[in-house]
C-alpha cells in the first residue's frame, strides 16, 4: 500500500513492512522498559523497618502526635492566665489569677476521642503566625499527656477536611461530565499515581534507597498506569508512553547536570533543612533530583499526548499522507503547543517562588543576587530543564507518532474508539 502518492514524500516511506516492524518494536520495548520498571519496583521495595519519629514532630510523651475534632462555642478578649488553659473542664473555665495582660480566650467543645463532650480553653496572643480564631470555625486539636498524667489540648489546625471533600468531589464531577468514561479513567490514574507515590516512593526514600531510580521507578510506574487508564491500549497511546519515558529519562539526565553545574543544595528551603536534619539518611540533593523527575511528569504528559493524538488525526484524515507530511503537520501543532506550555511552566514556577522574591525586594539585595540564590535558582533550574525536556519531547514523540500511525486500518478505528 502507497502512502506517499501524490504528494512527492514517498522515499520518506521505505517499504512497506517499516511501519509494522516500527510498531513491534515499539511494543517490543515499552514491554522491556515495563519488565525493567516491574524488577526496579521489586528491588527498591521498602523494607518493614520503622523510622523513628523525630523530636520535633513527637508529642511531650514521645509518640506520634493526635489530634481530635472541636469547634469554638464561645470567644472573647480577657484577661489571660486561666488555669484551665488546655486542660478539659464541663462547664466554664477557671478564671485568671491576676489581670497581668489580655488575649483572645476560645472555649472549644471536643466532639472526638475520650474527652468527647467536654471542653478546653485556648489563649491567642494576637500576632503574626497565630491562629484567628472565630466562632463556629471547626479545628482540629493535639491531645497528649503533661508529666503528671493530665491530658492537655492545644490548637493543631484548622478542619478541612469537609470543605477539601467538597472541592475534589466538584473536580471529579466536571472531569467526568465533560470527558465522560475517559475521564474517570483518568481519575483512577490519579489515584494509582497517588497510590504510587505514598505506598512505594516515599517508604523508599525513607528506607535510604537511591533517590534517583526511586523517582524513575515510580514514573514509569505512573505513566504506564496513568496513560493506558486514561487514553486505552492502542498504538497512539504507546506512541505517547514512549516519547514520555525517553524524556522523562532526558530530564533526569539534564536536572544531575545542571545541579551539578550550579551546586544547588535545597538548604534554602526550610523543609530540606528538616529532612537533612532529622532523618540524615536521605540525601536532600538526591530529593531535589527526585522532585525535579516527578514534576516534569505532568507537563511532558500532557505535550506528548497530545502530539500522539495530533499525527492519528492527521492520518486519519488523509489516508494518502505520508509519514512525512504527517510529521510536518503535526510540529505545526506541537510549536504551538510548546510556546504556550513554556510561559505555563516557568509561570507556575515563578509563582512558587513569589514570596521568597518579595522577601528579597524589601532586603534590599539587587535582582542578580536575589535569582542566583540557591531558593530562586531552584525554580529557574527547575523550569529550564523541564522546558528543554518538553521542546524535546515533542519532537521525538511526533516522530514515533507518525510512523505507527501508518500501520495498515486498524490504527484509526483504534485511536477513533478511544476517544
């Protein structure tokens, strides 16, 4: 079957077994890379060991912090210094023994664990970084036990968790409304991806495994969830799973260098600072390249999908384009697509590091140190390679696209039933 006929490409074509030979190799290596994924999850698996709690996290008992439900049911400004503070009472609180300063006093109603039904008062010095309180809100409280045995509460945080509820509950909603079956597919990607990260890359990092196969492992292990779920088993999806683990491979190989190059440490931020300080064995270089890998995944995803299903479309369109002219239409798309995907990433990077820049402005350090520290240079790092991982990624996913969309009729009818 000729593809090139009319339209002067057909030595771009080579025989015609080129495009099913494209497409068992292909298969043949994302099954390859899906083997090697499989025995570098089995290696790196976490072992049973438990890491301890760090002193900072702990509760005045040495175990793990608690927390419980309550909400304010009474507030004023008074005099601070009750001996009720913390403690569990019935009714009202103790009042203060002297009128040495005033604050905002809470009673709050726990509505969870043993002490359910009593009360506890919380005294706020109004000031930067305490809590505002108001009436009704709903908080969470740590319960732990002062030496005598007495139990004691103090303010944790706020309650979110109905409100969060209620806003992943109105995505869900709209994600499958509009893309339908494809899109609680991509939902249940979502969760496997969670699933990946919580049961098998964090457990391993925190078992002292190598950062970087770790992020790679569970990359792979979420991309071949994440796009086989969301777009089915077919050529284009594959053609788009490869392209996304080659540049995925590439930004792992560009972020080493360029930490490298520019001695990046992560000190500056100040939960880096905590891991390296309490639990020593993880190497907050290696978490930074971690970070960098996983966080590329999204962006390169979602370009090289998109190019997979722009190379179908085109063939699909014109059953006598070359693979050529399938190519050269579907760049067209992924210039487009690169342009506007770069101002998203470095915006969005630019974003994170907003507050730190404010910080910066008001010391009165000039713009060439302020973006050359290692806070700022993470962010400018970190969009760089990733925006040189997505320009390439393009490319070399548009390639692969074209050749397997030329694979005989059931191509299209394929990517067609998918969508």
């Amino acid at each position: 079957m000729s593809h090139g006929h009319g339209h002067g490409h057909g030595h771009f074509e080579g025989p015609a077994p080129l495009a099913p030979l494209a497409a068992r190799i292909v298969v043949g290596l994302l099954v390859a890379i899906g083997a090697v994924t499989l025995v570098g999850t089995a290696m790196l698996w976490p072992s049973e060991q438990s890491v301890d709690i760090p002193a900072p996290f702990q509760t005045s008992d040495g175990g793990a912090v608690v927390t419980e439900a309550g909400t304010v049911v009474e507030q004023d400004t008074g005099w601070c210094g009750s001996a009720s503070m913390g403690r569990v009472f019935e009714d009202q609180p103790a009042p203060p023994p002297t009128q040495a300063f005033e604050c905002e006093r809470s009673i709050i109603e726990i509505e969870s664990g043993p002490n359910a039904g009593t009360r506890t008062l919380l005294e706020v010095i109004p000031g930067p970084g305490q809590p505002e309180l108001h009436l009704d809100d709903s908080i969470r409280l740590v319960r732990q036990t002062d030496p005598s045995g007495a139990t004691m509460y103090s303010f944790y945080d706020f309650a979110r968790g109905m409100p969060l509820a209620l806003i992943v509950a109105a995505f869900a909603i709209v994600i499958v409304a509009v893309a339908r079956w494809r899109g609680l597919r991509a939902l249940i990607g979502l969760g496997v991806a969670f699933g990946v990260l919580v049961m098998f890359m964090l457990p391993a990092l925190l078992d002292g495994q190598p950062a970087v196969p770790v992020a790679l492992v569970g990359g792979a292990l979420i991309l071949y969830a994440v796009l086989y779920l969301a777009h089915g088993v077919n050529l284009r999806t594959s053609s788009a799973l490869l392209g996304t683990l080659a540049s995925m491979a590439l930004a792992a190989l560009l972020s080493y260098v360029a930490i490298e190059m520019t001695h990046l440490t992560g000190l500056s931020e100040e939960q880096n600072t905590d891991v390296q300080l309490y639990i020593g064995h993880v190497s907050i270089t290696g978490l930074l390249l971690a970070g960098f890998i996983i966080g590329s995944l999204g962006v390169l995803n979602d370009v090289t999908i998109t190019q997979a299903s722009s190379a179908f479309e085109l063939a699909a369109l014109d059953p006598r384009a070359s693979r050529r002219d399938i190519f050269v239409s579907a760049m067209r798309v992924g210039r487009d697509h690169i342009a506007s995907t770069v101002y998203t990433l470095v915006l969005a990077y630019a974003g994170g590091a907003l507050p730190l820049m404010l910080l910066f402005s008001v010391a009165g350090r000039s713009v060439s140190d302020v973006i050359t520290g290692d806070a700022v240079a993470i962010e400018v790092v970190r969009a760089c390679v990733g925006g040189i991982a997505l320009a390439l990624s393009v490319p070399l996913t548009t390639g692969i696209a074209a050749v397997l969309a030329r694979t005989g009729a059931p191509a299209a009818p394929a990517g067609r039933h998918s969508r």
